[in-house]
C-alpha cells in the first residue's frame, strides 16, 4: 500500500488517516478474465450504484434511511457491490481549504438556509451518528464502515468533476480539458480518493471517469481520440497505483463509456500507440468497464453483440485476436422501475447474459430520489429501484423477480 507524503499529511491534518483493517476478502487481484479475492477465489461483482456527486457532495437519502437500513435492503436481495460516486469538486475544495466542509454546510450551500438546516436535521434524524461536525468525507466513511459490517464490496466512481447531475453533451465536464475537467485536479482527486479509501475494509477498486464523451468543440490540446485517452488514462493509473497499490482501477471508453473496441485487440489508437497489458507493472489490478441504456432495443442479439464487440471480449477464452484479456464489469445499465419495464428485451437479455459471460454488473440506481437534481429539490427518480423516501422498493415484482434472479444467477446462488 502507497500513499505519497503529500497525501498522507493531508489526510493527516483532516484527521482521517487511519491503518487499514485488513479486510476479510481484499484487496483483490486480477488474473486473465478473472477477478480474484485474497483467497484467489473469483469474485463477480453484483450491485447497485449509490450517488454521491450531486451538489451536496454526500451520499444520497440519508435524509430518508439510515446508511444501515439502505445498506440491508441491498443485502436482502443478495447485492455484494456497491458503486459508490463522488465528484472531483469535493477534494478541490479540501485542497483549497486545508479542510473539508461539514456536511450541515454542504447541504446549506446546494440547499440554502432553511431547506439545508431541514434536511441536515432529518439525516441526523436516521443517522444519529452525524452531527454538525460531521464531514462529507466522514459520510463517505460511515457508508464503507457499514458495507464493511454487512460483507458489501466498495467500488469508487469518479462520477464527474463539478458536482452536479451527470450526464450531459454540454455540461462543462465531457472529455479532458473541458471548461469544468481540469485535468491535473481530476489526477490529484483520483489519487486523494483511492489514498483515503485505502482504510476501508472492503475498498476493492476505483473508477478513473465516468462516460468520457464527445465535447460540443475542440478543445485545444486534447482532441477527442483514442490517442489522448491512452496518454491520460494510463498516466491517471499510473498516479492511482501509486496512491493505493492494492486497488483495482477501472477504465472506461468514449461514446458514455459505450465502447472500449480498440482495447481487447490492442488495434492501433493513433501514431502506433496500443494499448498492451504487458507495458504496466500493475496488469494484475486493471479492469475494463462498460455502459449500457439501449433501452429501446428489439433484439437481444444485436445488445449482447454491441456489448461484446463494445469490449466485452476481453473475456475470451479462446479467440487469438484478443490480446489483452481482462475483466469487464457492466458498471452501469438501469431502466424505469414500471410494471413493465423490467420485463423488456433490454433488461432480459441483461439478466440472462452477463451472467453467462460471468461478468459483474452494477445497476443504476438505488436513488430513489435526490437532494438536488437538475435545480429540483428533493428531485424523485422513477428509475431509482428504492422509493422515494428510500423505505422500500419501488417496484417490488422488478427487483425480486428481475434483479434478485440477476444477482443469483452471477453469483451461482
């Protein structure tokens, strides 16, 4: 485990450092396809993503539940991952002050006064252990506390750079260099995240960026190409490996994280650049991830097929054109918790064939609502698979006959 001086002193001086537990299963490793526990056993990842790069810059609905009744419902129906989100506005302003925010001001300063104070006190209400000391980072902390308890893997996403609903063509924060992707904050968070996280007992891995995508122009200096996703990326890695070497790193691809294609290949991306698993020393700690919201789809086929030329064949076993076999985790896919949805083509194929491809998966999302979304206060998410006061399920026929058979079938249960 590495954490430089710089982020040790700083961790340090927040007071937030503290030894590792020595988790029961991590860190976890990688080999060929596979991603392995410390007892070299497979792992595959069957979760939830939990939102925490809103304005606020906390965990969503502890307003609304406990972080441990929120926690249990995930656990209920055999959900072992959480992908836990966070935006690079957050250690910015750590950086920046030398200290992080309270959660009491955070909630005041995406909130106002009145409505902040109102909600700060109904997340004490649930969670009486924050008080108005209480960090955002703290409440990151609390959550990974409490899937350590429950035996509930922990997954960081660098979700997006300012805090705010992700994802847009014109948000300030699609591609490197963008008005709001400040490229060497984005590093520096990076490394400060998985540095932190390296207390938590059951940290697995981090995301490096979320669905990377076409800016509306160029951006002078990081044209949109394969080329200048290798360069950052990898360095990106690079300064995570060094922060905390017993995390796995996640890469994601262009197009919202749609296609990594030149990955499995090690096709050229530009001027003989290729990306080859034998030029890092940390091959065994790097994972590719995929999203997916072809929501509309018609033919299972035609999904599993963008999926698996998407880079999903990284997992094969016996094809001499992939050249770079790795893991691939369908970090993101998620639908409308209607009476019907979970019934479609999308969301069957889904559940049937990720798990034949013995790949993990993440849904999106537990939210069933959220502090700030798009200027709308306590905002509902029709595609949250909680309700909206996060006391049960939205639509309990579409998690206990779809994502609980999903979670047994990857899981072997």
């Amino acid at each position: 485990m590495k954490i430089s001086p710089l982020h040790r002193a700083l961790l340090g001086l927040l007071g937030l450092l503290s030894p590792a537990k020595g988790a029961l299963h991590t860190p976890l490793t990688v080999s060929n396809r596979w991603i392995l526990d410390s007892t070299d056993t497979p792992v595959t990842f069957a979760g939830v993503n939990w939102p925490g790069a809103g304005e606020a810059m906390i965990p969503e609905g502890l307003q609304y539940a406990s972080i441990h009744s929120t926690l249990a419902k995930i656990k209920s129906i055999g959900m072992n991952t959480i992908r836990l989100t966070f935006p690079t506005q957050l250690v910015d302003e750590i950086y920046a002050k030398a200290a992080d925010t309270s959660i009491h001001d955070s909630l005041i300063t995406a909130l106002g006064s009145t409505n902040g104070t109102r909600v700060f006190g109904q997340i004490v209400a649930h969670n009486p252990g924050i008080t108005t000391a209480t960090t955002r980072l703290q409440a990151y902390d609390l959550v990974a506390a409490a899937a350590a308890e429950m035996d509930i893997y922990v997954h960081l996403d660098n979700h997006i750079s300012r805090a705010m609903w992700c994802c847009n063509a014109d948000d300030g924060n699609t591609w490197f260099g963008d008005a709001d992707f400040n490229v060497s904050n984005w590093k520096r968070g990076l490394a400060f995240m998985a540095a932190h996280a390296a207390s938590w007992e059951t940290f697995t891995s981090i995301g490096l960026r979320n669905e990377l995508r076409q800016p509306p122009r160029e951006i002078a200096g990081y044209p949109y190409t394969w080329e200048t996703w290798y360069s950052h990326m990898t360095d990106a890695a690079d300064i995570v490996h060094a922060a905390n070497s017993d995390a796995l790193i996640f890469l994601s691809g262009l197009n919202y994280d749609t296609t990594l294609a030149p990955i499995p290949t090690g096709a050229d991306l530009g001027n003989g650049t290729r990306f080859d698993l034998r030029d890092f020393e940390y091959k065994d700690k790097l994972v590719l991830e995929l999203h997916t919201y072809d929501t509309s789809t018609s033919s299972c086929a035609d999904l599993s097929g963008a999926l698996w030329n998407g880079g999903f064949k990284a997992l094969s076993r016996d094809d001499s054109s992939i050249v770079n076999v790795m893991p691939v985790v369908l970090t993101e896919f998620g639908f409308a918790q209607d009476e019907t949805t979970w019934e479609s083509v999308y969301t069957s194929c889904l559940r049937s064939w990720i798990p034949e491809q013995e790949a993990g998966w993440m849904v999106w999302t537990i939210s069933g609502s959220y502090y700030l979304r798009q200027g709308v206060q306590d905002s509902d998410d029709t595609w949250g698979i909680l309700d909206h006061t996060w006391s049960g399920w939205r639509n309990e026929e579409a998690v206990q006959e779809g994502l609980r058979v999903m979670v047994e079938a990857s899981l072997g249960v």
